[in-house]
C-alpha cells in the first residue's frame, strides 16, 4: 500500500508570502520514491484537524523557523491529543534546539536537524516497515526519556541531483503575483554576520548548475503563467562567471521574465549590473546592515560604506530598484551611529529601506555568544522574533532607544512609499 505524508508549514503573517521551498523540494524526495504526499501551506490554506486526520498519514512533518515554533507546537500538541501517528520537526529552530525540544516537548517524536531530503525518507520508510534503524542521519530521537541524536550526514552535493521543488502540492495561484515566483538557486553562504545562521545551517556553500536552474526556470513558467521571479539565495551572485552564465542563458531563453534577487554588495559591479539588466533584473534586495564601518565590522559583515554607496548608484543608474537593510540595535551601535546610518541611507537613496531590529535567531553568533557581543536578551516570546519586536538590548542602546530609532527608520520609508516586497 502506498504510504501517505502530510507536511505542514505553519504561518505568523501570511502577507507577502512565497511557496516554501525546502519542505517543497522534500516532498519532492518522497514522491520520487514512491510516497503520496500532502501539503498544507497554513499562508494559503487551512485544513481541520479531522481532515488531516482522515488522511491517515504515516507521519506528520512540521517546519518551524524561530517565529513559527510556538504556532508549530500548538498544531504538534493538537494532533497528539487525538491521534498517535508519529510527528518529526524539521527546519532552522529546532535544528539548532533539538536536544532541548525533545526533552521539553513528550508530543514530538522526531526532530530532523537542517537539510532534510534524505533523513525524511529514510525516516518514513522506517516508519512503513515499523522499524526504526539509527542509520537514519541527522536524527534527533528519544529513548525512553532520553534524548539520542544520529550523526549529520554530510552536506547534500551536487544540488542538482535534487528533484525541484514540488510546486504542484500547493495552489500556486494563491500566492501573491510578485512574491509566489521563489527560486533557490544555491544553499549556504561563505560568510559569518553575527546576526546570521544560514552558514551555520547548510555548513558549506553550494550551487546548482545554471543549466537546470534554467530548465525549473522554464517549467514553472509554463505552468504557472510567472511573469516575475526571485532568487532567493542568501548570496545569489557569489560567482561572477555563474551569475553571467545564468544571465546568458534566462535572456537567450528569451522568457520575457523580471525577476529579483538578494546578494552582498561586494558581489556586483556596474559591468555585471548591466548584464544582470539585460537578462531581466529589475530588482535587488541589499543586506546592508548599517552605515557605519565598525558597526560592520563588529558584526562581520565586511562591508565598506564607499562600496555600498557606489554599487546603490550603480544599481539604480542601471534601472535596477534598490532595497537596502538598516538594523536597529546592533552590538557597539550608539544612538547617535544609528541616526548617522539613516544620515548615510538618506543620502544614497535607496528606492526602499527594510529597516529591521536587530534580533538574535538561534543559530547565529550573537545568540550563541551573547556575552562576547555584550547584549542581553529581554524577550523570550518566539512568536516576537520577527524583526519587528526589541529582542535584545546592547551596552548602548536599551529597548525604547531601539524602538524610537526603528521608528524614525520606518518614517524613512514613508517618504519613499513603501512597496513591501519581501522582508
Ligand atoms: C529564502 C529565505 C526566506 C524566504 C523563504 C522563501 C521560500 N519561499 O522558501 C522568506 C523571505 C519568505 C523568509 C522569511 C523568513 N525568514 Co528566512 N531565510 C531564507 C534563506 C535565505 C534560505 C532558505 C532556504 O530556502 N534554504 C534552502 C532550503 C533547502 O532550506 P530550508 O527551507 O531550510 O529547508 C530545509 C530544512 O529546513 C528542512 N525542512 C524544511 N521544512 C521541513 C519540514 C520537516 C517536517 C522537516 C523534517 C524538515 C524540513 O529540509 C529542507 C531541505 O533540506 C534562509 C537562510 C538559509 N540559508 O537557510 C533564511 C532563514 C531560514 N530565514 C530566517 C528568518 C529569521 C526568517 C524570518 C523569520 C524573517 C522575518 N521576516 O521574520 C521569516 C520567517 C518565515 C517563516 N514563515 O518561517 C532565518 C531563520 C533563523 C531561525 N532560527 O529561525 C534564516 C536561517 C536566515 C537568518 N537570518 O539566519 N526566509
Ligand atoms: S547575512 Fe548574508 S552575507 Fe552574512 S552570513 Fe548571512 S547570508 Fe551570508
């Protein structure tokens, strides 16, 4: 009998959202070896319990990021109260807390530490053949009462032997026109910003040949009708040559396509904004962070304020709209640094502004170090850990400082209307 597996992606804020697509690219891994799978996007679809139930799954599988735990615990503790069927976590919160989860949480049988694809396979087959095997990598379990973990597995490579992501699973006209086009084209980052777990989740960089990113490109965009797209890498133009590659090919396939990405200042230059141009680019999200060097440097995200100021004007001149990152609230920042950053992003004139106050995700180093980086954590509510809420507070800046300074950063905004994009 052909087994069944719900995955669940629970929401805070359904706004701007996209198809999540690491949990689509699992559900991709189980179809292909021979699993029925059915996915509940909570930003786009609500079911009942009963009708998930009535489903008779062979195990439930929930994402959580660090906002979304607390709604991911209720839906765990909801099912068990009706039902035993075995239920994994998967995703960046509790891959970092998994120990400490399981311990807290007797409801939750498994939890699958960071990239997924081939635990939860394994898993479910285990669960099939009710045998549970501890060959399973990346698996955090328990024993009784005590908390066992299998070793991680290395990182996933090559990408591209990944099936794509199984979009047919959600309904992809329910997603907004400008954000429902998500694409991820690499997995990890080569550096370490102190506010930043993606190098710490995937562990090494890695990227999928622009060839069969063009091939996932053109499918989607026959059969959804997309008429923008993006990137979502955490360094989408890491390497020049692969990015012009990429380029080549989205303009040569001559899609009439616009899409947008994120990347680092530091991975672009006017040369490569034209070609970027030419191919469709017509928006770029900057993680910019501040406009003060030692601010940026404390924070390791080696950037020079020369440089940001120039690749913004570069960008814009192109005709490529510019978002940029302010944070609020980050180590050594003073209140008058912060006002001299919104100073610096006034002058470059970004066409947006995300302001965003600093917050300490598991994960990074400023959650791990909290003393190295002298904060201290005030709100320990995850559902607040949105960008939008005073997490911490720093040698300088206590919680009211932070928030009047992320105020006066959105009244930055007000004045160049607000197109909320993504972040
Ligand atoms: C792209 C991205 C987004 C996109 C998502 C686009 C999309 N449609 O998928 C958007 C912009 C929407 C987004 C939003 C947010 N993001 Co984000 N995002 C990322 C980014 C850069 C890449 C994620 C990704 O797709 N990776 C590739 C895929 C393969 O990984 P994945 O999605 O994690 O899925 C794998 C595993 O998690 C696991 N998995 C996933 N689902 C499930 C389910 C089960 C049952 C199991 C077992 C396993 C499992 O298997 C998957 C395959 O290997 C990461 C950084 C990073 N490199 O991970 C940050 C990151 C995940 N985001 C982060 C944050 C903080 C957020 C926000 C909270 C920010 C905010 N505005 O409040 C929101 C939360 C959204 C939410 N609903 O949870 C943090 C998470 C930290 C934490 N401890 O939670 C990260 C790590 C970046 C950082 N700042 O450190 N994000
Ligand atoms: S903030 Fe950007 S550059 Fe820094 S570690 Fe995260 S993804 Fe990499």
């Amino acid at each position: 009998m052909v087994g069944m597996v719900v995955l669940i992606h629970p929401t805070i804020d359904p706004r701007a959202c996209s198809p999540p697509l690491g949990l689509l690219t699992m559900a991709a891994c189980l179809e292909r070896t021979g699993f029925l799978v059915r996915v509940i996007d909570c930003q786009v679809e609500i079911l009942s319990l009963s009708e998930v139930l009535a489903l008779d799954p062979l195990c439930i599988g929930i994402y959580a990021s660090t906002p979304t735990f607390p709604k991911a615990i209720e839906i765990v503790k909801e099912i068990r109260a009706f039902a035993s069927v075995p239920i994994v976590m998967g995703g960046p919160h509790p891959s970092f807390l998994d120990r400490e989860i399981l311990e807290a949480v007797p409801e939750l049988d498994y939890i699958i530490r960071f990239e997924s694809e081939e635990a939860m396979v394994h898993l479910v087959k285990d669960l099939q053949n009710h045998q549970l095997s501890r060959t399973i990598p990346n698996l955090t379990y328990r024993v009784g009462d005590v908390v066992c973990r299998t070793d991680l597995a290395p990182p996933l490579k090559p990408l591209d032997e990944l099936p794509f992501p199984a979009r047919h699973l959600v309904d992809m006209s329910k997603y907004p026109a400008v954000t429902g086009g998500a694409f991820i084209t690499s997995r990890g980052c080569s550096y370490k910003c102190a506010f930043c777990a993606s190098t710490f989740f995937h562990r090494e960089l890695r990227a999928r040949s622009p060839e069969k990113v063009l091939i996932e490109i053109e499918d989607s965009c026959s059969r959804y009708g997309l008429r923008f797209i993006t990137f979502f890498d955490d360094l989408f133009a890491f390497n020049r040559e692969r990015t012009i590659d990429l380029c080549t090919r989205l303009q040569e396939a001559d899609l009439a396509l616009q899409w947008g990405c994120e990347t680092r200042i530091d991975t672009v230059d006017p040369e490569l904004l034209k070609i970027m141009y030419d191919a469709g680019c017509r928006y770029i999200f900057f993680g910019t962070e501040s406009g003060q060097e030692t601010t940026l440097k404390t924070i390791g995200k080696r950037l020079r304020t020369q440089a940001v100021h120039d690749v913004v004007k570069a960008a814009r001149d192109q005709g490529i709209t510019v978002k940029t990152s302010l944070m609020i609230g980050l180590p050594t920042d003073t209140h008058d640094m912060v006002l001299r950053s919104i100073d610096f992003f006034q002058e470059i004139q970004p066409d947006y502004l995300a302001a965003l106050i600093a917050t300490p995700y598991p994960g990074t180093p400023i959650w791990t170090h909290p003393e190295k980086f002298d904060v201290v954590v005030i709100d320990h509510d995850l559902s607040h850990y949105d960008y939008k809420h005073v997490i911490m507070e720093t040698s300088h800046l206590k919680a009211e400082n932070i928030w009047d300074l992320y105020l006066e950063t959105l009244a930055f905004n007000m004045e160049h209307s607000p197109l909320d994009l993504v972040r």
